[in-house]
C-alpha cells in the first residue's frame, strides 16, 4: 500500500509501498479516506511529545470504508463507512472499565506510538470503529476522532458546562470552533479569544456571544470589562504558551475553572495556591474523548446539532500545505487529507 513514513523527527514524509496491515481476529483493516490534519501533530514531528517512536506512519483523524474484518468483530462488514478512535486501550484496566479510556496504562494512540492513517489502509481493534451515515461527508466525518469529540468531552466531562456558565475559549482554531459550538448547545455564555480576524468572525457566526483581539493586550482586561469585572466561571485553553497562560488565569471568577485542552510540551504553569484555596479555583486536564464520547458525538453531527468545520481538502502529497497551515495559523478550522 502507499503510505507517508516519518523516518527522522523533524524531517520529510517519505512516500514508500509498505506492506498492506494483516488484521488478527479481534481487529479491522479500513481502507482509509480521508485524514485530519492536527497542530499535535506538529509536536510528533518534531518529537516534542517524547514518545521518540521512528519510523512511524502519522495521522490520527481517520475516516474510510472497512475492507476486512476478523473473525470476532461483530457489528461491522466490509463496505461500512467508519470513523477510528484513536486511542488503543486494553479494556481491563480500572480506567477502561469506569469509561476514562484514555486514561489506560497500556494505551496506545494511531499516528503517534503506532501506525496512523497517512496511509491507504489502517488497521485497527473492531471496538474502535464508529459507523458513518451516508449523508455526512467522509471529510468532516474524519476529524471528529479529534477535533470535535475531544470539544464534547471537555465541555460535558471537565469543563461540566451548563446553562448559564460563562467560558471563554482561548484560541478558535481546529478544536476551538468545535467547543464554542458544544459550548452553545449546552446553554453557555461563550467568548472566543484569538489572534486571527478570520477566525473570531467566523466564532461569531458560530454563535459566539463577544471575540475579543488577543493582539490588543492581555486579553483577561477585556474578558472582566465583558462580564461585570467578575471573570467567567470556565475559562477553556487551547494554545496554553507563555502568552495565554498568564491572562487564562486572571480571566476565571472565584470558583472558577482552567481547562486544560491544548498545551505547550515544555512549559510550566506556575500559580500560588494561596489564590487556588481562596477563591477556590480549579485546573483541570481533559485527554480526547472514549469510544462511547465519539458515538454520540457522531449522533449530535449526523442530526445536523454540531457541524465540522474543515477549512480546505488536500491530496496526501500535497501534505505539507496542510501543515503549513497549520505552522501559519492561517487555517479556519481543519485542513483534510484525501487518500
């Protein structure tokens, strides 16, 4: 099959023929489709997330046609338009059984510790399949694997929006767009911060309630200024670098809560937990989405509740476009790849 192998971090995609995945009894080999194109996998590349695994196929927002299934895979037949859940997990875990899959000490992830989707075929555990409808795009199908399940979980799960909470996104990008969406449906109160024009307009016919220009200064003034001088009740971080951090922080009201979406490998946060117990503040991690997560997320989209917001559609060798979108932060939503 072809496939794009990353054979040195920080290098070109390869374009090789590899051998087409044998599938075990428990597993499904798809004939992939289209890829999402993802900022973490900026961090792959480059090795930023320590997982130092080379070669390595890339990709992770995967969506395709089953081709094959094994002898024990119920539910699935070839031919099924599918979505993958990324993350591999044993299913015997304390963290497996309670629903927190990512949370699995044997987890593995697609495009990151082995093989993704920058290929023609992937296989993959039967379980990890998400059926398609037929009136939903295979392009938009794919990134919700990322993009638009790891919003539903960080709105439902971690950031526990409801109506009346007060949030502001900080970066409107591929995941962003998708949080504001879910954080609407939820009955939030939302403000998208970014530093893109395109973006924030695009945030406000999302539905966003105020945007503010992050370029005009740090941005926790002009949150306060919108909400009374009080701050919001959530304040969710998608780009978490040294210039976010600092206002994310000064934007929560008492009682407030930092979600933790996005990150920057190798930068601390540093807080005073004096503040933390006074005002009662809560920060907060939130990993992806479970298979279960990536169900319902397909339900919200396939009703038309939640739409993905892919920006444009590339052929696999015209990868580095993609990528350099991302690089750019030109990007409205997420670049595709068409396999």
């Amino acid at each position: 099959m072809r496939a794009l192998v990353l054979e040195q971090f920080g290098g070109p995609f390869v374009a090789k023929d590899v051998p087409t995945p044998a599938i075990a009894a428990h597993e499904a080999l798809v004939r992939v489709r289209n890829v999402g194109v993802c900022g973490t996998d900026l961090k792959i590349r480059a090795n930023r997330m320590g997982l130092g695994v080379i070669p390595l196929i890339m990709g992770h927002e995967i969506a395709g046609e089953v081709a094959e299934v094994g002898s024990e895979v119920r539910g699935f037949a070839a031919g099924d338009r599918v979505i993958v859940n990324f993350y591999v997990t044993c299913g015997r875990c304390r963290f497996c059984r309670v629903g927190r899959d990512t949370l699995c000490a044997e987890v593995r992830q697609h495009g990151f510790s082995i093989d993704g989707g920058f290929a023609e075929y992937l296989k993959t555990p039967g379980v990890n399949l998400c059926k398609v409808p037929d009136h939903v795009p295979l392009e938009h199908a794919c990134i919700l694997g990322d993009a638009v399940a790891t919003s539903y979980h960080a709105i439902t799960k971690r950031a526990r929006v409801r109506p009346g909470t007060t949030l502001a996104l900080i970066g409107v990008g591929g995941v962003g767009l998708h949080a504001l969406q879910m954080a609407k449906m939820a009955g939030g109160w939302v403000i998208a911060v970014d530093v893109n024009d395109a973006r924030l307009e695009l945030a406000r016919t999302l539905g966003a309630d105020a945007v503010v220009d992050a370029r005009s200064g740090p941005f926790h003034e002009a949150v306060r200024e919108l909400t009374d001088g009080e701050g919001v009740d959530v304040v969710l971080e998608f780009v978490a670098n040294q210039q976010t951090l600092p206002s994310s922080y000064l934007s929560l009201k008492r009682a407030g809560r930092l979600v933790f979406v996005g990150y920057t490998p190798e930068l601390p946060m540093s807080v005073m937990p004096r503040e933390l117990v006074r005002n009662e503040l809560e920060i907060v991690g939130s990993r992806a989405n479970t298979k279960q997560e990536l169900q319902e997320t397909m339900d919200l989209v396939a009703r038309g509740r939640i739409k993905p917001i892919v920006d444009q559609v590339f052929p696999l060798a015209e990868i580095e476009k993609a990528f350099d979108g991302l690089r750019e932060g030109s990007s409205l939503g997420r670049n595709v790849l068409a396999i």
